[in-house]
C-alpha cells in the first residue's frame, strides 16, 4: 500500500507596502523627509558645478586619389584634442587667467577641463562652481590653442615644403623618367648638394616647432563659450529628490525586515 505523500505548503510573498496601514504609510513620509533633508544639507556643502563648452573647428584638406586614409583623416583631427593639452596652451591659459585675477594651477586647470572630438570639431568643456568662470576658461582656452595652433602651422608649411623639395631631389637622381622635368634639368651638383643641406636644416628645425600638424591641417576658426544657466552636477533639487527615493527605499526594506521577524514571534 502506498503511503500518500502530503501536498507542500507553498508560501506567497506578499510585500509589506501591499498590506501596510495608514500608521506605517507616516513613517514611510517621515523616512523620506528625512532621506530628503540629508539631501539639503549634501548639497550645502556641495555646491553645483556649471559646465561650458567653446569650439574649435578644424580645416583638412585631402587630395583625390592620394595615398590619405580615413585613419590618417582621423589621427590628424585627434592631434588636435592632444594639442589642446599641450603645455604651451595651458600656461597661456594660466597666464592669461591670472592677469585677470584667477588664479588656477595647471593641474587644476586640466583637472577641470575635458576635451571631446564632435566630426570635424574639438570641444573644450570647462567645470566650475561659478558658470561666469566656466565660461571664460572654455573661451580663453579656445583663443589660446587658436593662436598656438596657428603658429605651430606656419612651421608645418615651412616643414611641408622642404620635405616636397627632398622627395623631388630624391626623385630627380633616382628616378630616370623624372630626369626630364624643368626642375631636375635645373640643377646641378653644386644646387643639388646645397638644397640638400638646406632642406635637411630646415626639416630638423621645423619639425618641433610643428607641433606634428601638416600643411593639410589648420585650424580655421573658434567659437566662444555661452555662460550655463543651469548645473551640470549637484544640483540641489536633485540631491533633495535623491534623498527622498533613497528614504522610501530605506523604509520599503525596513519594513520587510520588521515584517519579518514579527512573524518569526
């Protein structure tokens, strides 16, 4: 004879806010107010970061049918967010911070500071308590790397032109077919020695004073930060809702665990 096998009891999880009073729903009020002023006295201590944001746009000009990649478009436009870090670029921001009565360390300064490529263009993005300050640090920032940038591109153009004319010397005594053109039939040894010292001088001078931009590549213009309106982070409303989810949060897990054990008595 077969024993019967007695059915098991399943057990229903019913939370707690689902069977709660009109008593419990005041403590969950009074958790959330409390959630809520810890939330006002974080954001005393912690007041609101304001972001701006100027723009450099940049110019790159690709031959038809030459050997520039995509990836070498890319590297090129990415330069241009390295250089913004360039330690020229910061101490012309420092410095002209300073002669305005703002004083920042270079750490602070990159500290504060993030560079974002959008296309073509590189955002300068500045954070600070004060939206007026942000502001100016992303424009004199723009200006600064504007003018930096610009000079180092005139070395890239003298650096462009003496590496064109060594790749045409190379040409003119290694390749027979190009021995016709009006510019190999103009040299002679004497020129060509002497071209090849010049250019070798020039191509050692220019090329640190470059910056590593090419004559393809320049920056055409900046646009000036706007003053934010509003906070970015730490915002004080926010911080005061947060804290209220978090009290109801606390409360609804409070109430479980109290639920709890009172079923355990």
């Amino acid at each position: 004879m077969k024993k019967k096998v007695k059915p098991s009891e399943k057990t229903e999880f019913s939370p707690k806010i689902f069977r709660a009073k009109p008593a419990d729903w005041l403590g969950v009020a009074g958790i959330m107010v409390l959630g809520a002023l810890v939330g006002l006295i974080i954001s005393l201590f912690l007041p609101p970061k304001y972001e701006a944001t100027a723009k450099l746009t940049t110019n790159l000009e690709v031959v038809t049918g030459s050997n520039v990649s995509e990836i070498m478009v890319d590297s090129q436009v990415d330069l241009v967010g390295t250089l913004l870090l360039h330690s020229d670029v910061v101490e012309m921001v420092r410095q002209s911070l300073e002669d305005q009565g703002i004083n920042y360390t270079v750490a602070e300064l990159t500290g504060r500071t993030k560079i974002e490529r959008q296309l073509m263009s590189t955002l300068i993005k500045v954070r600070d308590n004060d939206p007026e300050v942000a502001a100016l640090i992303a424009t004199i920032w723009a200006e600064k790397a504007y003018e930096r940038l610009n000079e180092a591109y005139t070395h890239a153009l003298s650096l462009s032109q003496a590496k064109a004319t060594q790749d045409l010397l190379t040409v003119c005594s290694k390749d027979t077919t190009k021995q016709a053109l009006p510019f190999c039939q103009s040299l002679t040894e004497e020129k060509a020695a002497q071209l090849a010292v010049e250019t070798k001088s020039i191509i050692l001078q220019e090329s640190p004073l470059s910056l590593g931009l090419t004559s393809e590549l320049n920056i055409s213009q900046y646009q000036a930060a706007l003053t934010p309106d509003r906070p970015i982070a730490y915002q004080r409303s926010i911080l005061i809702l947060a804290g209220a989810l978090a009290g109801l949060v606390l409360a609804l897990i409070l109430g479980e665990l109290l639920s709890k054990e009172t079923e355990r008595e």
